[in-house]
C-alpha cells in the first residue's frame, strides 16, 4: 500500500510560523494586506474576471494564515493578559476585515459568481477563524458595553446575510455554521466561550506546544460532548475546532523549532485525531447540516500534519483540494514578511538610530579613515607598551594576512619592523578583541537595508493588477469603470436579486454585455451552462504607430492578422547590405541627405534572387507553409515583420584615425554596447569610441571619444560613458566621462594590480560603475566624484589569495537596479557560479542553489554568455537565467531561494525554429514577464509564462548568424515612442557598417 505524501501545506505553515509568530506589529501586518488589496482592486473591474478572483482568494488566504497564529496567542484564564496584548491584533481592527471581506463578497457577485469554491471555503475558513479569535479576544474596546459588542456583531450577521442572498442555493457546511456564529454573538457575545479545562490550561504558541499537554488527549477531549449528553451544540463544536487547530499547531511548531527530540508528538496526534472524529458523533447538530460534511472540515485540518487520515472531503463542496492559488497567496506573503517588505523597524527611529551608532563606531575602530572596505569589521590589541587598539583594515592595509576565522586563531604574528600607529613604538603581536566582532555579528542582521526599502517602496510591480491601457481616442475611464464593484442595491427588494449577474441585465448595467441584436449573442448565459460567460471588453487596446508605417494602424486594428498567415519570406536570410546592393532605399530628397556621420534607414525587404541560402524556406505556388512542430510558436506575420525596422549606420569615421592605419587587425573590429536605462549605443574600436542615439530613425550621433590609449571595455548609460584603457604592460586606467555636461571634469581611476579587466557593468542610477577582474575579483568605483575603490574578493571564504580563479566573465543589474549578479565558470570543471549583490551593494554571496556545472568542450567553447536576475512580484519567485555558448549548456530558468530550475529548449529538430545551446545573449523585460534571448543563428526568442509548466517559446525576429560568440552583437529592452522594443545591433568590420533593429514587444493577453 502506498504511503500517502504530505500536505504541500505544511512545510509553508512552519514558514509562516518562524515569520509571523509572537509580532509586535501585527495589527500593520493586516492593515497593509487590506491596504493593498485595496489598491489593487481600482482596476478589477477593467481587468481580467480570474485575476480578479485570484486576488480575493489570497486576501482571504492570507488573513486567515495570520488570524491562525492569532487564536494560538490567546493566553489562558491562568496567564497573565498583560504579557499577551502587545502580540495580539486588536479587537476593532479584527472586526472592521471581517466586515470588510463581508462587504467584498457581497458588493463584488458579478465577479464572483461562478467561483463557488471561494466562498464555500475559503471565506468560510477565514470568517469560522476571526470569529472565533474575536469571541475570545481578551481585551475588546475599554469603551464598548455588551450591548455595543451586540450590536457590532449584529451588524456583521446582517451584512453575512447580504452574501447569502446575493448567491443563493445551497452552501456549504462551514459557512452555515459561520452564519449560526454570528447569529449567536449577536444574542450574546459571550455565548460561545472555551469549555471550562480549556480555558484554564490551554498553552499559546510563546510556549512549546509538544509534546500535548493534558487538556489535548483524548480523556479531556471526551469530556467537551460527553455520549448522551446536552449543552450548546455549536460551542461544542468550536471547542473541539480550537483542538483539531492546537494539535496541527503542535506539529508546525515542532518542524519549525527545528525540533530533533523524540516526543512521540505522530501517535499523540493521531490519538487526538481520533477522539476528535469520535466526539463529533456526539452532537446534536440541526437537521440542515450534514454530519458527514462537518467531519469532513476536521479530516481535512488533520490531514496537513497526518496524510494517512481517510479524506471524507466532496470535491465540488467543500474545497479541501489544495488549490495553487492558496499555495501562491501564502509563498508570497512569507515572501514579503522575509524581505521586510510588509512592515520592518524603520519607522521606529530611537531603535534604528541605536543600532546605527554602534555598527558605525565598530566600522570607525576598524577603519578610523572611514573607508569601511572590509564587510566584517575587527579590532586587535598590539603588545605595544600602551595596549593600544588598532582595526582589522589597518592591519591589512599594513600588508598583515589576516585569518579568515579569527576565532579561531585570535593571535596574529607582525612582521618584523612593524609599528604601532598610535604611538610609533615596535610591536611585533596582535590579539584579537572578540567583542567588537561578536557584537557586529548579532546586531547588524536586525539593521534593516533603509536604502533598499525606500527605492523598493516607489517600484511599481507591487501589485497583481496593472492599469488597463486606454483605448485610442477613449476617454480617461474606461465603460464600466465605476460600475462592477460599487455599492449593491437592496437585494431585498429586488425580486431579480437571487438570479446569476449573467441573466439580469437590467438590474446590473453593465457594459460588458453583448447585444442582444448583435449576430454572436448566444443569450442569457447563467453559471450552470456549458459554456463560460465571456467578457466583450478588451482586455488590451494597441495603439497605433502612425509614425513608422502608413498603412500600420490597420494592422493594429485587425490583430487576429498578425498572428496568422506567416510568411516564409520572412525566414530569409537579412541581403548583403552593400553600398552597391539594389535593395537598398536612399534618400530621394537633397535637403534630407544624411551627414558624413548620418546613418541611413533601411527598410527590411526581402531578397527575390534565387539562391541557396541556409536561412531560407522554400516557398511555391502549390506549396503551403510548414506547420509549426510542438513546443514553437513561432509567428513572424507581414505586418509583424513591418513593424520591425532595420536602420543602417556608417563606421568608416571609426578607421580615419592615423593610428588606425598603423595598427593591426585588432584595431579594427567594431564592439557594441547598448544602453539599459536609455537609448544610447556604443559602437567602439581600440582608438575611437563613438556614441549613438538608436532612439531616433535614423540614428544619430551624439559624441566620438578618442581614448589615449588602446580600448578594452566600454559601457554607456543615459548620462555616464564608463572605459577602461590600458597598455602593453597591462596597466589599466577606468575614465567615466559625464555626457549631459561636457565641461565635467573626467573621472578617472589609475587601477595599479596586474589583474586584466574581463566585464563591465554601470548600475540603473549610475551611482556606481563595476567591473570584472580575473582570479573572481569584483571592483566598485564611484562614477560620480574619486574616491577609494572598493574590491570584493568572490573566493575570499574558501582560501586568502586568489591564484588561476577564474575570471568574472559576466556583470549585469537587475532591471530595477536592487541587484547586480557575476558570473564565474572554471577552467577546470566548467561549474558555473553566481553571486549576488543588493542594493546599495555592500555586501555579496554566492547563490549555491543556482551552481551549473557544463562540460568544458575544447572546440566552441565560449563560456558564460549572460546571467540575469529577475525580482519575483505577485507572489511569483525570483528568477535567475543563465546561459552560455557551449555545446551542452542548455539556457535555464532557476529559483534562488529553493533551487529549482528549469531548461529552455524548444522540442522541435528544424533548424529555423531550434533554440539551442549557442546563446549570445539574453535579457528579462523591464516587467519581468518575458525573456528574450538570441541564439547562433541571429534569430530572436521571447520566452513567457516564466514561472509555469511548461514555459512558452516563439520566434519574433531574425538578424544576423554568428558563427561565434562576438562582441560585436548587442541586444537591449528600450522604450520607443511610449512602446518597449527589442533593440539589436550589430556590425561588421569588413564592411564599416553597423546596423540596428527594433523590433516591437507585444505581450500576449492570457
């Protein structure tokens, strides 16, 4: 017999255990789920019905996650309530989210209808668990008599009733009991209270709840609903509810303590389970409710810590199957409790100023010059005859070795000839003072990171639901703006009240109907037909682009066509673009006559010459385009294919130089950069450096920069150009030039090791510019005004001096600019490892989870190729791509927090829609929703659907073959004309001539 497989519930209640348990700031914790899911729901009603049911459903998931926790944190008759009340939510703010999700529910039938599930379970979970927290909240408000208590809940009674006659037949077992609830507060609000032995001896979660104290074994269990006896059948229940909750509890808190002592904790449990199952054939429940469903609520709840419980749960009832949007709702609240991103100790000034001014004089007695280079600070006392003290950056900045673990060599041997700095005298010990280092270690982890809780505070992807785009010529509120979630009618009154918000048209106005007269009406469509009521407004309106393509705003207005009908034209190979060749379209007009640095636009036809080409499908008369295979849903349609412009841009001007002439084949290959944050690119040589405006058609240039020496790194951002220079001797100069103020005196940087530079990188708010070094060093510079570098050695846990490490083959920042990812792959293994830095990048670690090893191939072995990371959003993980121009390195998605991943290949064998391993590069969109990479063959990929099973791969353009991996080839997201793009460039050597494409990225609706 098999052996049933736990709850996927479990392992993330112990989660939330460790993050939500015993919180001083748990009324915050409510008002900022309730607060935004506020915001979030502005644009519900112009947005998709699901998403909108996804996100009440995580509301409720998550309150109910929180008011858990809650009901465990109620002391008992015995405690002292004084210790309790600090981590309790209170008693208004309790009963104001119920009455809020009532409200919701209620006012949003339109909606959600059709989801019957989330009100038959998950609104009645979280309504039977605030409830019963609040019957037993020991502090209500000081200035409420009973009979206002009374009144409050008779409130919540009659706004419950409002659901139910907003969805009327038959509910389910819990939410009839959730209704008898609030019937009996109302009479009394003192009704409901724990049966005397649980009142007094009930633990709370601020103690350990294993093994099962008394009042949780079966012989105290019997005594709630005695056999034959009498008494309120709905405390009863609700007694035996809070132990069902205490014994789950118990087991939570055991894998969360990380508990290794044997307590037997699996039989107890299963003990109790059984009393629980049997005392519940002992009450005497109204004939309304069906037993069988009310055992079945407890057989679930036991379930999540004993698999092996019989599940008596009715799959279209009572919603025991755990959905993936409860999973989802509770990964991404433990996300935001775990990165502080729900409510963290900033606000609170005395303790963050505290904690500041003891990490600072600790990092000011290590480094007194106030550089702060080292990311463990210490202090040692030297064998001077005053003792004198003296910081760890001092010892080393005294060429001193240090040990990696000082506790355990706290003595350090000086060289001979060394000096005390305070005093000048001989000194030749130095003893390590642990204090200064214990302390930095158990107070700087409660320093909240307040520079990157304040830029992630204005990101814009905190919320599920995004502004719907407005329709073209529309006004500035969409149909039905205000018309979905505003206040209900008197559904008493209504005798069209209890029938589906499909039928009653005219009790709901809603523009989201169709005409009755129109020819695809099918008519009234109620929640029991076949076929699922579908909205007739747009869920995405394209506007048009007047200004690339004449006849383009028909073709956004008919967007079926741009799907269909591909055209093998399309798949030919890019023509020789020749000054000579005859496809190319000059200007006709002299006074538009591009400059000796204008580039020249040309539009992206397709060559009719009969020829071989490998990139070319055969296409006849008779002949029909192949079928996509599986796993390719490759478009490239005549109106895709139009809105994909290909500009030319001359080089020659990069060769003039006298130097050029002189020096060797080097010299003479183009590089290319594009700009992250802006519209700027880089096409750049040895000697000259030119820089151009990609953003405009054609593409102009802005500045040319002749280097005093041989070029080997470029980057550009929207107002920095970042190069390093260097000479045979391998000495290496970084200049950070300003280029929205050319009178800004140059900064630059004289880099003194022998170290060869490998990659370069210039964060979003070009604060600071990166680069790469062999032996896996990592060194930031200031690109605003000189001062000290700052070196973060990537191996320097694993030994002190770095010798034939590999080199930092990649540096990239995350789209909002918090992280900044390197890559490293040895020489001798091919393991590929990533590290990462937050903003503001003081510190760094290595991701282990996201280690890659790929076999070293002596031909076609061009390493890593990108790594990028992606924050995760709407509950939805973080995400880290890799991929490399290997022969067996297959691009992958991967997960940092658990490791998992997945590989991106298309399942097809044809060469034009193959992915492959030969990657050149690969970029996330400014969202995070999409992936786009280039492959060997020039043609480009989009990649949806990142975090599902399986991920969605097409084809959207095509450019150049790369027969290696060059860094004459760019790829970037760029904002064009309020539109994002994919922006390639690419040039040739030979020829003098660059080119750029820009191709439109438009999502698809799902």
């Amino acid at each position: 017999m098999a052996t049933p497989l736990p709850s996927s519930l479990f392992p993330r209640f112990a989660n939330l255990w460790g993050l939500l348990a015993l919180r001083s700031d748990i009324d915050d914790v409510v008002l900022e789920l309730l607060g935004r899911f506020s915001l979030d729901k502005i644009y519900a009603a112009v947005s998709d019905r699901d998403a909108y049911q996804h996100l009440v459903i995580a509301l409720l998931v998550q309150l109910k996650a929180v008011f858990d926790l809650q009901r465990l944190t109620v002391p008992s008759d015995k405690a002292h309530v004084g210790w309790y009340l600090g981590y309790l939510a209170s008693w208004e703010v309790t009963l104001r989210s119920v009455e809020f999700v009532l409200q919701l529910v209620s006012e949003g039938r339109e909606y959600l209808w059709e989801h019957r599930q989330l009100r038959d379970h998950y609104l009645a979970d979280f309504l039977l668990t605030a409830l019963r927290f609040l019957a037993l909240h020991p502090k209500a408000p000081t200035n409420q008599r009973p009979r206002d208590r009374r009144e409050r809940f008779a409130r919540l009674h009659r706004t419950l009733e409002q659901v139910f006659d907003s969805y009327p037949g038959p509910k389910s077992f819990l939410l009839d009991v959730c209704k008898e609830v609030t019937g009996q507060l109302h009479a009394d609000p003192d009704s409901l209270a724990l049966p005397p032995r649980l009142s007094a001896e009930l633990p709370t979660l601020a103690t350990e709840l294993y093994p099962l104290p008394p009042c949780l074994q079966p012989e105290a269990i019997s005594e709630i609903a005695p056999p034959n006896g009498f008494g309120n059948w709905l405390g009863q229940f609700l007694a035996l509810r809070d132990v069902s909750q205490y014994v789950v509890a118990a087991s939570v808190q055991y894998a969360a303590n990380r508990e290794t002592r044997d307590v037997r904790l699996q039989s107890s449990s299963a003990r109790s389970r059984n009393a629980v199952l049997t005392a519940l054939d002992n009450l005497r429940t109204p004939p309304h409710l069906p037993r069988v469903d009310m055992v079945a609520t407890f057989s679930t709840s036991f379930r999540i810590v004993l698999p092996d419980t019989l599940d008596l749960s009715r799959r279209d009832i009572s919603g025991a199957q755990v959905d993936e949007a409860e999973l989802d709702a509770l990964d991404g609240l433990c996300m935001k409790l775990r990165e502080r991103q729900t409510i963290h100790r900033l606000s609170d000034k005395e303790f963050m100023h505290n904690i500041s001014q003891v990490l600072r004089t600790i990092m000011l007695q290590d480094d007194p010059n106030g550089h702060f280079a080292r990311s463990r600070p210490g202090l040692y006392a030297v064998n001077c005859p005053g003792c004198h003290l003296i910081g760890a950056s001092q010892l080393k900045h005294m060429g001193i070795q240090l040990p990696l673990d000082p506790a355990n060599v706290p003595e350090v041997r000086l060289a001979p000839g060394a000096r005390c700095r305070t005093c000048g005298e001989a000194i030749t010990l130095a003893r390590e003072i642990p204090i200064s280092r214990q302390t930095w270690e158990l107070v700087e982890p409660l320093r909240p990171d307040a520079d990157t809780i304040n830029v992630e505070r204005h990101l814009p992807t905190q919320f599920q639901l995004g502004p719907p785009k407005l329709e073209s010529g529309g006004g500035l509120y969409p149909p039905g703006y205000n018309s979905v979630l505003g206040v209900a009618g008197d559904r008493h009154g209504n005798p069209e009240a209890g029938l589906p918000p499909n039928v009653v048209k005219s009790a709901l106005p809603s523009p989201l109907f169709s005409d009755t007269n129109n020819p695809g009406y099918l008519g009234p469509v109620s929640p029991q037909s076949p076929s699922p009521y579908q909205s007739s407004l747009p869920l995405r309106s394209e506007p048009s682009r007047t200004d690339v393509f004449a006849d383009h705003k028909k073709a956004a207005d008919d967007i079926d066509n741009i799907l269909s009908n591909p055209d093998g034209t399309f798949l030919t190979d890019p023509p020789p673009f020749s000054r000579d060749s005859p496809v190319l379209r000059r200007q006709a007009a002299a006074d538009d006559a591009p400059s000796v640095h204008a580039p020249r636009t040309v539009p992206l036809v397709t060559s009719i010459e009969k020829g071989k080409s490998r990139w070319r499908l055969k296409f006849t008369g008779s002949k029909k385009a192949p079928v996509a295979a599986a796993g390719d849903s490759s478009s490239l349609s005549s109106t895709g294919l139009e809105a994909q412009r290909l500009e030319e841009i001359p080089l020659s001007a990069l060769f003039s130089t006298s130097k050029a002439q002189s020096r060797g084949k080097l010299s003479r290959n183009i590089n290319v950069y594009l700009s992250h944050n802006s519209t700027l690119a880089l096409f750049w040589t040895q000697l000259l450096i030119h820089v151009w405006d990609v953003g405009t058609s054609p593409p102009t240039m802005t500045r040319a920069i002749l280097p005093e020496s041989t070029c080997i790194l470029a980057a550009v951002a929207k107002t920095r150009l970042a190069y390093v220079i260097g000479t045979r001797d391998q000495k290496l100069t970084l200049r950070i030039v300003n280029l929205v103020q050319p009178t800004t005196n140059v900064v630059e940087y004289r880099i003194p090791s022998s170290l060869w530079c490998k990659s370069i990188a210039i964060d979003r708010q070009e604060h600071y510019v990166v680069v790469g070094f062999e032996n896996s060093t990592v060194r930031f510079f200031s690109a605003r005004s000189m001062e000290q570098p700052r070196e973060d050695r990537l191996h320097a846990l694993y030994h002190a001096d770095c010798r034939h490490c590999p080199s930092v083959d990649t540096l990239a920042f995350s789209n909002d600019g918090l992280v900044l990812l390197a890559s490293t792959r040895s020489s001798r293994t091919g393991l590929i490892q990533i590290y990462l830095w937050r903003y503001p990048f003081h510190t760094f670690q290595e991701l282990t989870t996201c280690r890659y090893p790929v076999p070293l191939h002596e031909s076609e072995d061009n390493g890593v190729s990108s790594a990028s990371f992606r924050h995760g959003a709407n509950g939805e993980e973080s995400l880290v791509c890799v991929t490399t121009w290997t022969q067996s390195g297959t691009p992958v998605l991967m997960q940092p927090q658990d490791g998992y991943r997945s590989e991106i290949r298309t399942d097809v064998t044809g060469r034009h829609s193959r992915l492959g391993n030969r990657i050149q590069c690969a970029a996330f969109s400014p969202l995070g929703t999409e992936l786009v990479m280039v492959n060997d063959k020039g043609h480009v990929f989009q990649v949806s659907n990142l975090n599902s099973s399986p991920i969605d791969i097409r084809r959207i353009a095509s450019s150049k073959e790369l027969p290696a991996k060059s860094d004459s080839f760019a790829m970037a997201f760029m904002n064009l004309s309020d539109e994002e793009h994919v922006v390639l460039a690419w040039a040739d050597s030979i020829r003098a001539t660059g080119w750029v494409k820009k191709v439109p990225l438009t999502s698809r609706v799902r």
